[in-house]
C-alpha cells in the first residue's frame, strides 16, 4: 500500500466521522429546541433545526471546541413565525435566544 493511498483512507475515515458526529448534533440540538419551545408553552415549527454557522473556538473552559448554531422557527398561534437560535459546543448548549412574541394574540378584539 502506497503512502498517498493511506492518506487517502485516513482522510475519509475522519471525514465519515465528523459526519456522523454532525448527525448527533444535529439530533442533539433539535431535542433541545423541542424542550425550549415546550417550556416556554410555544409550538416548535417543522420539528426541525437548520445549521447556521460553524466554527472552531474555545468554550467557557478553555476547551478547542467545534462551535454550532442551529437556528429554528417557532409560533404561539396559526399567524406569526418567530426565530430561535442554539449554539452548541460539541454537544453541550452553551446559548439559547428565542425573538420577543406576544402572549396572547387579541389583536382584534376590544374591551
């Protein structure tokens, strides 16, 4: 076996395990998500989390982490999409945010 061809199997074997470690954090930051929106008695859009950004950096120990944000949709009622955003180092949540909503949507109703 030549030199390049081990490289080359050395290569995708980490590549193939990043892609299953991203698989994970992805699950992991979707459950996440649920959990939140289901605290904060809001319905979790789509079931789902898409990935924003990725990054190498250190987390709040000092650690080399790979850094995710997921970003998500949720809602309170059938007429407005709000925005959440998790950030995970590995697959630990280091940050949620969610936008401002209403409460309660009486927007047309009087007293």
């Amino acid at each position: 076996m030549y030199l390049s061809e081990l490289f080359i199997i050395i290569c995708m074997t980490i590549l193939i395990g990043f892609w299953f470690d991203s698989m994970k954090v992805n699950e992991t930051a979707r459950i996440i998500g649920a959990k939140i929106c289901r605290k904060n008695n809001v319905q979790f859009l789509d079931e789902t989390v898409h990935l924003s950004s990725i990054k190498l950096a250190k987390n709040k120990h000092g650690q080399l982490k790979i850094i995710r944000k997921y970003k998500f949709e949720f809602t309170n009622s059938e007429f407005h999409r709000y925005a959440g955003e998790l950030t995970l180092a590995g697959r630990v949540l280091q940050s949620s945010h969610m936008d401002v909503y209403r409460l309660n949507d009486i927007d047309s109703q009087e007293y």
